[in-house]
C-alpha cells in the first residue's frame, strides 16, 4: 500500500485497543495508540474504508501538520507550511474547529481557529487570486485544530459529522449509550456473534442493532447520508461506490438470537422503531417486562446490558436492582458471559459477584465501570 497519508482515528477513554485491531483488519499500516485516538498510515482508500467500516472511530482526521508553538505567530507559520491547494479548489467553502488546552498563550479556541483560518485564506487568496468563504453549516472542506500546551496539531476531518451518528437512530430513551461505546463494549466483551445476546434493559436498542450489525456484517458506514470527505477535492467517487457495494455484498442475512426487554412500553417501542429503521426487524425481538419477571429461551449466550444510573433512579431502589441483577445472573442464567456497564459504583457492588473482568469507560462525561461476570 502507498503510504501518502498519515491518520488519526478519535475514539473513547478505553476503546483504543479495540478501535486499533479494526484498523489493523481494515489494512492500516503502522498504528500507534495514543490518548482516545490511535494513529495509522494509509493510502486515500483506507480513509474511505475506515470510514465505512470503522465500529469504534468517532472520527478519521488526516494529519496535515503538528509542530510546537510559543505564539500565535507559531501557528500562522505552522498553517502556511501546508499547501493547501492539495485540499482547495477556488471557491471551496471551509470551517476550522478548535481545541484548546493548557496553551500558555491561547485560552480561547475562536481566537486559535481565527489564526487557522487567517494563514488559510492569506495562502489560498494568492495562489488562486479568490478569498475563500467560511461557511459553518455545509463547508467543502473541515480543518481542526488541536493545542495541547505548546503542542499544535492541524487535522483535516474526513467524516463530517461523529461516526457515532449513524443514521439508523429514529427515537432515544432519555440515557441511551453512544453507538460506538456499545460496539466497544461487545467487541470487549468477546461475545463471539454466533451465540445469543440479550440485553435485559435495553431502552432504544442500540446494544441489540450493533450486536445485529456485528453478527450480520453490516457495515455502520451504509447508514450514513454523507461523509466530509465526499465534498473533497480529491474524492473519487467511483472508488468510493465500490466500497459502498463491497460492504452490501459482504452482508450475512442470518443471526443467533438477539432479544432485548425493558420495563417501560416508551422504551419497546422506541427500540422496535429504531431496529425497524436499521432494518432487523426480522432479527431482533423486543419484549415489554420488569427486569427478572420472565426469561428468554436461550443457553448458553452473553447479557450485555446497561442498566439505570443513579442520575434518574433513587439509590435505594438502585442497590436493590443492581442486588436482583446479580442474585438473577446466579439463578437464571448460568452458562452465561454478563456484562454491565454503569457509573455507580456503589450500586455495582451491590451486584455481589466476582467479576473476571472490570474495565473503566466513558458514556459521554459519566466514568463508568464495565463489569464481566462469568456464570459457568
Ligand atoms: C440507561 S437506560 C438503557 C439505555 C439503552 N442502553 C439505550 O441505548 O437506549 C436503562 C433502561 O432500563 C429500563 N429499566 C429501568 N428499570 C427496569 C427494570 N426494573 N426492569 C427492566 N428495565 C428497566 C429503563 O426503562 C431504561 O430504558
């Protein structure tokens, strides 16, 4: 593979391992882990492919320059040793997000973002004679910019908006997990996609769609409406289509069981829409019922589950849940990997299991412990 460019996928405190074996799959060269994201290098199609097919990515970002700044004038220097007429026809519209952190000279992101931009129009303005736009809404081109205390990073983003947006999402209970934490928490839990999985609190449904996408192969990338790097100037959308329908092909219409229930009818119907939206109607069943008053013909399968936070419930009835959880894990469903994600800690003791595996994971701002518990 020609390795023109050099990458960074974004992800979530915990999911780096995970989102690096997919990368790794996807044909990735020379991956590093970092904080939350994990490098790689590659030619073009790899960014299209890690966009399609990516579970764990937030979000893929072309590497344009790092360097260390001491002023803003660092940055404008920094921004114009790129050639921007690689990424710019005349006339392309852009945007520059930034963030900034502990910069001894920068507290604020707009007056970084500014600087960005600055250097961009000045350099673009004399190679083609325009000034281009600045448009916030439906930009041609997406630069982002990170200072991590003199440390300056500039990135050009190739997916747009979060890949966690899928697409397939119609309706959300209040707390509903973020699409790539639940596929990092099934890829962490090592269910193997031919076994039953069931999620006894399952609220929208995103644990049983991505456990149906997992197991049936489908690619989260066939969701989405729109990648940033489909208004690139270097987009070729004939290599692009290809990978759309190598992922349709690759598409397995079969799946083990995959059941969810919850307490709230809200929740069931919310769930079924967004399965129906997905498309895995016919491979995803839904019941309406309190936690431990039925239990689902199945042996042998994993629970992955995320059960109410102390945020919305009383503590109380928190540890009493989270006791019948593990008293139920114990009488009902020996044979079983459990998985539970929460971000009460007093409340998971109360499950009063030996857990095999504890890891720590963020469902957006909330520390959250992902527990295994092994019933054999
Ligand atoms: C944190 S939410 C789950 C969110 C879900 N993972 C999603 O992506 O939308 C917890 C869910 O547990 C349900 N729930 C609360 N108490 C329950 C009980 N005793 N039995 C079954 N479900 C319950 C709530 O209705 C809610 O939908």
């Amino acid at each position: 593979m020609n390795l023109e460019y050099k990458y960074i996928a974004t992800t979530f405190s915990g999911l780096e391992e995970v989102l690096e074996n997919e990368l790794i799959e996807l044909g990735a060269e020379n991956t590093h882990i970092l904080t939350r994201a994990v490098s790689f290098e590659g030619d073009r199609t790899i960014m299209y492919r890690t966009n399609m097919y990516c579970r764990t990515a937030l979000q893929i970002l072309v590497e344009l320059n790092t360097g260390i700044v001491n002023s803003a004038d660092d940055i404008y220097d920094l921004v114009m040793d790129v050639i921007w007429e690689k990424y710019f026809r005349p006339y392309d519209s852009f945007c520059v997000n930034a963030i900034v952190n502990q910069c001894p000279f920068i507290d604020n992101s707009l007056y970084a973002a500014l600087k960005v931009k600055d250097a961009i129009v000045d350099q673009l303005r004399d190679t083609f004679g325009v000034r281009p736009s600045v448009d916030k809404e439906n930009p041609n081109v997406m630069v982002n910019v990170h200072i991590y205390r003199d440390k300056f990073s500039l990135y050009l983003n190739t997916s747009g908006l979060p890949l966690f947006k899928r697409g397939y999402k119609v309706c959300a209970v209040s707390s509903p997990l973020n699409e790539v934490l639940a596929a990092g928490m099934i890829y962490l839990s090592g269910w193997p996609k031919n076994v039953p999985l069931y999620d006894p609190f399952c609220g929208s449904g995103t644990i049983l769609i991505e456990g149906a996408m997992i197991a049936m192969n489908v690619a989260p990338g066939l969701y989405r409406d729109f990648f940033a790097f489909q208004k690139l100037k270097s987009y070729n959308r004939a290599v692009f289509n290809e990978i759309v329908e190598e992922a349709k092909s690759k598409i397995i219409y079969d799946a083990p069981p995959i059941i969810g229930s919850d307490i709230s009818d809200k929740a069931v119907n919310y769930a079924n829409a967004n399965i129906k939206n997905a498309g895995f109607s016919d491979f995803i069943k839904v019941e309406q019922f309190a936690f431990g008053d039925c239990f689902p013909e199945i042996s042998d399968g994993y629970i992955i589950t995320n059960p109410p936070y102390g945020v919305r419930t009383d503590k109380e009835n928190l540890t009493d849940l989270y006791k019948l959880i593990g008293d139920t894990f114990k009488h009902h469903f020996n044979g079983f990997s459990c998985w539970v994600i929460s971000s009460d800690k007093d409340a998971v003791d109360s499950i009063g299991l030996h857990a095999s595996s504890k890891r720590k994971l963020f469902n957006g701002p909330l520390e959250c412990r992902f527990l295994g518990y092994r019933m054999y």
